[in-house]
C-alpha cells in the first residue's frame, strides 16, 4: 500500500515536470504577464499576454491544457482584465468573451459582467502633494454625465454564416457529420455570429437543387451563399487515419469568393471529447480572427472610402462592415438621462486592402438615405 502510494507521489511529480517543460516560453510570457499585473503594469502585462497567445498557438498539442489542474493558463482572461484596468472596455469584452468560451472561470464571468453592467475602473490615486501645496477645488460634475462608450455599438446585422458539411478523407468515415454539429454548436455558443441553422440551409440547398455533397470550390460555395444572403460560408475536410484526426477549415466570403481565413486542427486521438476539442479550437482560432471594431471614415473616393483601422487593431482584408451615422442625443424627458443617439445606417461595405494603421472598403450595398462622408462611423459585421 505504501509503495503505491510512492510510486504515485512519483508519477504525479514526473506529470508536473513533464507538463511545465512543455509549456516552454509561452508560460513564461504569461508568468511574466502575472508578474506585472501584481505591479499595475498593465500594458506591459498585455505585450507579454500576447507574446504567450502567439508561440502557443505554434503548438496545438498544448490548447487542452486551458484551465486544468497542472497549468493554469487564461492569457485572454487576464489581458482581458488587464484591458479593463486601462479603460478599453471593449477590447477588454472581447478577450473576456474569448476566454470564457475556452474554458469557463469565475474571475472571468465576474469582470465580463462589471463590464457589462457599465462599471469603470477606479483611477489610482495621485501621490500626497507637499504641505505648501494648496488643491484647488474640483469643478462640480456635469448634471448629465455621457456614458462610458462600452467597445464597438449593436449597429446593423453580425456576420451571417452557414456550415456547409465537410469532406471526409482517409478513415474518417463518419467524422464530417460530427464535426459539421459540434462546429454550429460552437459558433451559436459564441454569440458572435449570426448562424443558420442546419436545417434551414439543407431546405434552402435541396429546394435550389444545389447539393450538399461537402466537395465545393470557393467560388461555388460563395455563389451559394451569395445566393441565400450569407456573408461567408464556412467549408473543410476531416482526415483521419486508425489514430489521429485531422481539421480543416476556411471561410469564404461570399462576395469576393476570397477566403477571409483558414484554419486547422491535429489530434493524436480519435475520441469524441478530443474532436470536440479541435473544434472547439478551430471556432476560436476563427473568432480571433474576425473581431468587432469600430472606427472612422477618413477619406472617401467614388465607391471606396478610407477607414482608421488597420492590421495593427485586427482588421483583415475581405471583413465586411456596416457604416453609420450618429444623429442626435436622445434624453429621458423626465431624468434627462442620456440612453443613446438616433443612428441611420448608410450602407455596407468590404476591406480590399489593409495597411498598418488604416483599411481601403468597397461598397457593396447602400441604403440610399446619404452619400457617405468623412467622420461617418463603422463596425464590422
């Protein structure tokens, strides 16, 4: 009895080791993020969040370990906060959306609902000024403050999508099917996009005569979607072989019949649990990869205009965006309270080209109520 107990002592020691070596230096950026979030350093902490995400995301072998008893790693959670701590509620939103849908945690859920509840973070209080110093008195606060801009506005329809069914290759056999259900179920559970339903696209195929046989091209899958009003279609394959499995997907626009991203997934397992994972993984690769922005228009040609966001904010060429403008404030009539701005949309548009700091759109539908004009507002669908 008590040499089982050792040799369990033993085994547990060598899977700790064994799970920190292959962290590598992705841990230790996030270790360092830690470090520096103990210290108030957040923008510091966010660089090293990130550098963790990047050479993690290198090596898929390493995704399961979110959450787990023997590495406990939230590098979204904790940039997410440290966002929120700067003030960029809606980055701080989104981080936190992201690694909630990884792996549920409590200190998660609990800054994504401050931020929800419109809570802004405490401002650190300025160093005691010396005894000859006289403070002046604080201005009285304004009668109807403006609200805190929450991240990017509700403006428009998200992204529509559809999953069309994947190819089988090798073993696979009946993998397609199970992965095609996991993966709507992942990116309704994400909230971020507007999905339709399996059904509903097989009725909408079978009615066209179109087929669902899994085996498209890009441009026959973006005529389809194009065809029901989607703004991109997500296609692929599972390969599998007696132990492992293989994912592959890529989302078409269906405009262009450009793939906006592709994205794939390895496992050394055939089980279940192990392909809800990879798909698990996939949907979130593809969500950080279509983020929320908002911004300006910056300069307008003919059918193209110039907006401030560019590839350092996330901004992808083939991203579609609603354009909008703000018009007057409206109040309560009894509080005065502010609740918010008459909005006209004005058309949609998508990325063409993308630079650093800003993004050349296209238009591709207006809604005829005005011309677009520089200081116009956007947000990607």
């Amino acid at each position: 009895m008590k040499g089982s107990r050792v040799l369990l002592s033993v085994f547990l020691i060598l899977l700790l080791i064994g799970n920190s070596y292959a962290a590598g230096k992705w841990y230790d950026h996030y270790e360092k993020g830690l470090k520096l979030m103990k210290q108030g350093k957040w923008r510091l902490a966010i660089v090293q969040f990130k550098k963790a995400i990047a050479q993690q995301g290198e090596d898929n072998s390493h995704i399961r370990t979110y959450g787990m008893h023997f590495i406990k790693y939230f590098p979204h959670r904790e940039m997410g906060i440290a966002l929120y701590k700067l003030g960029r509620m809606g980055e701080a939103a989104t981080q936190l959306d992201i690694s909630l849908a990884q792996s549920y945690s409590e200190r998660a859920a609990k800054y994504r609902k401050i931020i929800g509840e419109g809570v802004v973070p405490a401002k650190p209080k300025p160093p005691p000024k010396p005894p000859e110093e006289v403070t002046p008195p604080s201005p009285p606060p304004p009668e109807t403050p403006v609200p805190t801009p929450m991240g990017a506005p509700k403006v428009g329809e998200r992204m529509r999508i559809a999953v069309l069914p994947f190819q089988s290759k090798g073993a696979a056999k009946d993998l397609g099917e199970i992965v095609l259900d996991k993966m709507i179920t992942s990116l309704v559970n994400l909230k971020r996009f507007n999905v339709m339903e399996r059904a509903e696209l097989e009725k909408i195929i079978e009615e066209q005569k179109l087929g669902m046989t899994g085996v498209l091209d890009a441009s026959t899958a973006a005529e389809i979607g194009k065809g029901i009003g989607l703004d991109g279609i997500i296609l692929g394959s599972v390969t599998a072989t007696k132990s492992s499995v293989g994912i592959d997907a890529r989302v078409i626009d269906t405009e262009t019949a450009s793939i906006v991203t592709s994205k794939d997934a390895y496992s050394t397992s055939r089980n279940i649990q192990d392909i809800k994972t990879m798909v698990d993984d996939v949907v979130m690769k593809i969500y950080s990869d279509l983020p929320i922005l908002d911004g300006y228009v910056i300069k307008v040609e003919d059918e193209n205009f110039y907006i401030d966001i560019g590839s350092l904010k996330g901004m992808r060429k083939g991203m579609k965006c609603t354009i909008y403008r703000e018009g007057e404030v409206i109040k309560h009539p009894i509080s005065g309270e502010i609740l918010g701005k008459k909005i006209d949309e004005l058309g949609e548009a998508v990325t063409t080209e993308v630079f650093e700091k800003m993004a050349c759109c296209r238009i591709v539908k207006t809604s005829g109520i005005s011309e677009i004009k520089i200081g116009d507002k956007l947000v990607t669908k």
